[in-house]
C-alpha cells in the first residue's frame, strides 16, 4: 500500500471513529457515561494516548535521524566518486576502460536508486551491477603502475572504490527499507481508539467536527512524515541526487 493510501486511510478511521463515538453517546445508557465512568475511561485513554505519543515521537526521531544519514552517506559517496575518477586519470589512456566503467556505474546508481518510473522499486541490485563492480575493481588492481605517483594513485583508487561499494551497497538496502506493518497496524488501531473514546465525551456540533478533522489530519500526516522518510529513495521526500549528478558531470575524459 502506497503512503498516500496509508495517510488517506489513517484520516478517514480516526475521524469516523470519533464521530463514531459521538453517535453511540446518544444511545448508551447514562450510567454509562457517568462520573466514575468518565474518570475510568479517561484513565485508559490517557495511558493510550501517552503511549501513542512516545511511540510517534520516536519514530519521528528515528526516521529523520536515518533520513540525515543517508544523505551524508549520498554526498559522501559523490565526493569518493569524484576522488576515485581523479586517482583513475593519473594513468591516462591506461584506465581509460575503468573509468568509463565507473561512469557507467554511476549512472546506473542514478536509474536504480531514484527511478523515473514511480512503480519501480527504487535500490534493486541485479547480477549486471555486481558483476560490473567485480571487473571494475579487477581492472583498477592489474593496473601497471609507472612511477611512485601512479602507485599511490592506484593504492588510493582501491581503498576508495571499497568505500565507494560498501556505501552503494548499503544505499541500496536501504532504499528497500520500509516500517514494520505490525507496528504501523497497532498505531493506527490505538489512535482509531483514542478518537473514539474522544467522541464519547462529545456533543455534535461543527466545532467538534472541525476539531476532529484537524485532529486527523494531524495523526495522519505524522504518520506521512514517518514513512516518507522511511523512504528517502520515492515520494514526495527523497533524498537529493545532485551529489551523484554533480559527480558525474565533473567526470572528464
């Protein structure tokens, strides 16, 4: 289910939930609603709604915390790209294959990580891309070093081309990631229930429905923000590509 649908659907169950609660006020018994009644409910609700809180804050957190990452982790890869494409032209027409190699792969990043086609599953690695790594990283290692410059620029370009793979790779699962549909479905059910029990201490009245509504659209586009940027790769909040872009357009010849 796409994250449009989820807010959409987030929306819609909290506020029927509490214009739910307040049509079954009409018809309840008054006992029901009586004082040590409310006071009991309340007590439940208000442990529901502090736990709700805590858990909505965390994934917050912790979703914008891995946002930040993985966007240092994209402007780092750009930088050791620009690096290792430098270390490569130190052996002139020697590297010319490795470097239109790693061109190559770079654009290919590009197309995988941030597709063009929305229903296409950003970060899927095929046996091309692994394979086309593996060579390159063979072509860079029989590289024949001329002078102590070209030695350590071959040294160098090794070292960097393992940085550069483990962070494509790690981008990569990353980009697959997605929260955990048993969390997403116990958040959505207490926060269901908290709008209800908030109808049953309401009267029917726009001022409540306005509420409700905004109240709704609140819980819902938290939950927006959270698998948005669970999903740095697609939707509307996606990590920016222009480190890699700007890589490969200072890439010469």
């Amino acid at each position: 289910m796409s994250t449009n649908a989820i807010t959409l659907l987030v929306l819609v169950c909290t506020l029927v939930a509490g214009l739910a609660g307040i049509g079954l006020r009409r018809v309840l018994p008054a006992d029901h609603l009586d004082e040590d009644s409310k006071d009991a409910i309340k007590l439940v609700m208000g442990l529901i709604a502090t736990i709700t809180a805590l858990v909505l804050g965390l994934l917050i957190s912790s979703a914008h915390g891995t946002f930040e990452t993985e966007d240092a982790e994209v402007r780092a890869l750009g930088v050791n790209i620009y690096e290792l494409d430098r270390m490569l032209a130190r052996f002139g027409p020697d590297a010319a294959r490795e470097r239109a190699t790693l061109r190559r792969m770079v654009a290919g990043d590009l197309s995988q990580l941030w597709p063009a086609n929305a229903t296409t599953v950003a970060g899927q690695v095929t046996a091309a891309t692994v394979r086309e790594g593996s060579d390159l990283f063979d072509g860079i290692a029989m590289l024949t070093p001329r002078n102590d410059l070209q030695k350590y620029g071959q040294s160098r370009a090794l070292q960097l081309f393992t940085s550069v793979s483990e962070t494509r790779r790690t981008l990569a699962e990353q980009a697959r990631r997605a929260l955990a549909w048993p969390l997403l479905a116990v958040l959505v059910a207490w926060l269901t229930l908290l709008f209800f029990a908030f109808g049953l201490f309401a009267r029917y009245n726009t001022t409540v429905v306005v509420t409700f509504l905004i109240g709704s659209v609140s819980v819902a586009g938290a939950l927006f923000l959270i698998l948005e940027m669970n999903q740095p790769f697609n939707g509307w909040i996606q990590l920016s590509a222009s480190p890699l872009h700007d890589a490969l357009a200072q890439m010469g010849p």
